[in-house]
C-alpha cells in the first residue's frame, strides 16, 4: 500500500510539473511543507529556468541538457542523477546532494554549490567559471578537464579528486583539501592555495605560475616539472616534495620546512628568492 501510494505522489508530482514551470512555483510555494517526490524523473531537455526544486528528491532522475538556469535547488536531491550537459547556470545548488551524479559537460557558471556534496560526482569537461564551491565535498570527484576559471573553492574538500588538464585560473583554494589528488597538468596560474592542504599531491607538470602558496602543506607532494614562477611559497611545507626540473624563476621562498641548503642553492641557481 505504502509502496503503491509513493507511485501515486511521484505520478502526481511529475504531471504537475508537464503543466509548465509557472504553475509548478506557484504551487510550491503554496505547499513549502510538501517534499516533491520525482525520483528517477525523466526530464531529457526540459526547459525548466527558474524552477524551484528546493528540497525536491531528483535521485537517479535524468536530466540531460535539462535547461535549468537560476532553478532553486536548495537542499535537493540529486544523488545519481543524470545531469550531462545541463545547463545549471546561476543555480542555487546550496547543500544539495550530488553525490555519484554526472555533470560531465555541463555549466555551472556563477552556480551556488556551497557545502553542496559531489564526492565521486563526475564534471568531466564541466564549465563552472566563478561558482561558489565554497565548503563543497568534491571526495574522489573527477573534475579532469573542467573550467574553474575564477571558481570559489575555499576549504573545499577535494581529497582524492582527479583534477587533471584541469583549468583553476585564479581560483579561491584558501584552505582546501587537495590531499592526494591527480593534478597533473592542471593551471593553477593565479591560484590562492593560502594553508591549502597539498600533502602527497601529484602536481607533476602543473602551472602554479604567480599563485600563492603562503603556508601551504606541500609535503610529499611531486611537483617534478611544474611552473612556479613568480610564486610565493614563503611559510610553506616542502618536507619530501618532489622539485625535479621545477621552474622557480622569481619564485619567493622563506621560513620553508624541508629545504636543506643544497636544495635551496639549486633553487636559487634557477632564479629563486630566498628571504629572510
């Protein structure tokens, strides 16, 4: 019975939401107490801008290149939802959960997904210029070859994540957890990593050009081949690091853990500043 009624509301929520976007909010609004249910939804290209989905279940729904540009998804559910190549633009993603969902291809611009959960969520190739993943849980996500241009990652949780090719352009990684991630050959041109967590992380081949890495915890992380170039790196943790064939021109070290004398005389053979 119980199992009969849920198909009941989930029929009735999707046959409200065919009536248009219009009469969707408004009813939302008249009903803040009633948590739509449209799991496993089918909603392939829907035009759904503006829709209010706060709280909605949309687990397991299919939303591929789904229009859903400045949508209300606060707190929604969306955990193993089929989201490749929507278009989630200026999206209120606050806290939603997203874990294991795809969003490869899709646009995130300006969205708002803080403490939004994605771990093991898929942004291959994503567009996410300037959102706002302040506090987001991006545990063993693949975001390789994702546009993070001017993106809000600040104490972001990004333990594991695959971030290779990836494209974080002055990005915000103030205090982040990049523990153990693949980044390999990702730009981080610009890039704040002030106390980011870069511990055990595979930068090989990276572009850290002109980023500031102010007490960031590179400890066992490999940066063979990576760009450091006018970086500044004063305060950080270099113990182990890996820093074959680094580019360290003007590169701005102090008070660095790990930096044995020999280490430091290479370097600053290469163009590195060392102050005191």
């Amino acid at each position: 019975m119980k199992n009969l009624q849920k198909q009941y509301i989930r029929s009735s929520h999707r046959i409200l939401l065919k009536e248009g976007v219009r009469k969707w909010n408004l009813w939302k609004n008249n009903n803040p107490d009633i948590v739509p249910n449209l799991v496993q939804a089918y909603l392939f290209s829907e035009n759904l801008s503006g829709v209010d989905f706060c709280q909605t279940n949309l687990s397991q729904g299919d939303l591929r290149n789904a229009d859903l540009r400045n949508a209300n998804l606060y707190r929604a559910i969306c955990d193993r939802a089929n989201l490749v190549s929507a278009n989630l633009s200026g999206a209120n993603l606050i806290k939603a959960n997203l874990i294991e969902s795809n969003l490869s291809n899709a646009k995130l611009d300006f969205a708002d997904l803080r403490d939004a959960s994605l771990s093991s969520a898929n942004l291959v190739r994503t567009c996410a210029h300037n959102a706002n993943l302040a506090g987001a849980y991006l545990i063993h996500a693949s975001l390789r070859e994702a546009d993070l241009k001017g993106a809000n990652l600040q104490s972001a949780n990004l333990c594991g994540a695959y971030l290779i090719n990836s494209n974080l352009i002055e990005a915000n990684l103030i205090e982040a957890n990049l523990n153990i991630a693949d980044c390999i050959g990702a730009n981080f041109g610009g890039a704040v990593l002030i106390r980011a967590n870069c511990s055990c992380t595979n930068l090989r081949g990276t572009n850290l050009r002109s980023a500031n890495l102010i007490k960031a915890d590179l400890s066992g992380a490999d940066l063979s081949g990576a760009d450091l170039s006018g970086a500044d790196l004063s305060g950080a943790n270099l113990r182990n690091a890996i820093l074959d064939d680094v580019k360290v021109r003007r590169t701005r070290f102090r008070y660095n853990l790990g930096i044995s004398k020999a280490i430091q005389l290479s370097l600053a053979q290469k163009g590195a500043v060392f102050c005191d």
